[in-house]
C-alpha cells in the first residue's frame, strides 16, 4: 500500500510536469485550441499524441499480463455500452472545458501557478462532482461498485 | 515553431505530452490504475464514494501542483486565464458535474482511453471536444470572452 501511494505520488508529479512543460496550464492556450475558426492553436493536439505514445505500449504490455508490478490486480473500467449519461456528461464538460479554458488536471496543477482563479475553479469542480454524487449515489453499491 | 501557428509550441507540447503519457503508463503497469484525474480528484475530495483507494488518489492529486510548482520554475509557463469569476464558477461547476456523470475527463477518456481504442472514450472525447468547439465558437460569435 505504502508502494502504491509513493508510485501514485511521483505519477502526479510528473503528470503536472507534463502538463505545464506542455503549456497546458495556460487557459487561454487550450481555448485558442478550441477556437478553430479564430486563430488555432494546434499544441493541445502535439500534447495528446505524446501523450498516447506511451499509453499505446503500456496497453500492450499490460494485455497478456495478470497482474501490475506493485499491485495484485488491474482495476480498469469496465466496458458499459455507449449511452446517454456518457454523452451529455461529456457535452457538460465540454461547455464548461470550453468557457474557461480549464479541465482537471490542469485546474488542480495551476493552484501552485495561480492559487487565486484555480482554487475558484477547483472548488466549483467539487461542487459539481459533489452535487453529481447526491443525485447519482447509490448508498448500498457504494463500496462494491469499484 | 510552425509558421502558419505563431503562437503554436509544438515541442514543448510533444515532450510535455509524452510526461503526461509515462506517468499515465507508470500507474497503469505499477499499480494497475488509471490515470483519469477527475475520478481520482473526485476520490481524493469524498466527492465519490467509488473508485481507487482513498490515500492513492489523494496522493497523485497532491502531486499535480508540486510537479507544475518544479516544471514552472525551470520553464516560463504564463496562464492566462480571460474568464471572470462568475465564469471561473459556472464552468468550474460543469466541468465538475460533467466529468462524474461522463466518467471522466481528457486523461481519463482522451488519453487513457483513447489509446486503449475504448468505444467509450473515443465517444466521449469527440463529444466533449465539440461541445469545447461549439462554446468558444458561441463566444467568439458573441464577442464575449475573447
């Protein structure tokens, strides 16, 4: 367990690395982005590339394995079909991605860039996730549905 | 860098990608996790009551300001944030609300699992992606925000 926490820290580490060297941290990069009938920016699209190089071979690796390095099991998502809460979720975050220029990762990495709209971000973040959780939690499943 | 994109960053955006992609295979081969990071924030905050273990997630969350905080006194990272507060909120509140309901975020489903080739993901990073496009579209139509 003491593994697990240390190996997810440097990940987080590193995934906000990743994320300012990239210039991901910075809203209005990530709307020009979005912006395609203004001026584009097209560095989001280098960002996700790069970024799946890597996942593409753990993918591979991972397949035939039964177990992680530092863990006894996978745990991955299952494969649901594609359905309504998944689209307009997706639409949602989209719309609100899109007014700011901001979405998780970059939201919580930029507290230690510019404390003062990230924390007001991140904690409307929470908010919605909390407001989901009241709508959408099943009290009972709760612990079983991992 | 490409001359049609002046403002564009390509290289930095390509290596910070491929950060972002190592720590992503990192969880996934160490401890057999994925690295959606509005499901772990979600986790970390007691804004979901599924999901990795509580102090994991707490921990690679912590882990996305140190790594901007080290990236960006290496690195000149601006963040230019053009929302007002009222904004910061609202999109805060649906990116937050979003990603729970869409099950997850541009790591989780565009990163993560697009390179696995999930029918899910791949669906929802085109919806969350149009629904990016067809906000600043709006906004810039509007003239608000940019």
């Amino acid at each position: 367990m003491n593994r697990q926490v240390i190996i997810a820290l440097g990940c987080g580490v590193l995934f906000g690395m990743g994320l300012t060297v990239s210039g991901m941290t910075d809203p209005a990069r990530v709307r020009a982005f979005l912006d395609v009938f203004g001026s584009w920016d097209p560095t989001l699209a280098f960002v996700m590339v790069g970024a799946m190089m890597p996942m593409a071979v753990a993918w591979r690796i991972a397949k035939p394995r039964r177990a992680p390095l530092a863990a006894d099991e996978f745990h991955l998502p299952a494969t649901h079909p594609i359905d309504a809460k998944l689209l307009l979720g997706a639409t949602l975050f989209g719309v609100g991605w899109g007014l700011v220029g901001l979405c998780p990762g970059p939201a919580i990495a930029a507290l230690a860039l510019r404390p003062g709209p990230a924390v007001l971000f991140v904690l409307a973040m929470f908010a919605g996730a909390t407001i989901h959780r009241f709508l959408f939690s099943r009290p009972s499943a709760g612990t079983a549905a991992t | 860098m490409i001359a049609a994109f002046p403002s564009a960053i390509p290289l930095q955006g390509l290596i910070g990608g491929v950060m972002i992609g190592l720590s992503a295979a990192i969880l996934l081969l160490g401890i057999g996790r994925i690295a959606g990071v509005s499901g772990l924030f979600a986790r970390a905050t007691g804004a979901s009551d599924s999901g990795a273990p509580r102090m994991i997630a707490l921990a690679f969350t912590v882990g996305l300001p140190i790594g901007a905080f080290v990236a960006a006194s290496v690195i000149l990272t601006p963040m230019r944030m053009t929302a007002s507060w009222p904004l910061i909120i609202v999109g805060g509140l649906l990116v937050g609300f979003g990603t729970r309901l869409g099950s997850g975020c541009t790591s989780g489903h565009g990163v993560c699992g697009m390179s696995r080739h999930s029918p899910r993901s791949l669906a929802a990073t085109a919806t969350f992606m149009a629904a990016g496009i067809a906000t600043v579209t709006a906004m810039r139509l509007i003239g608000f925000g940019s």
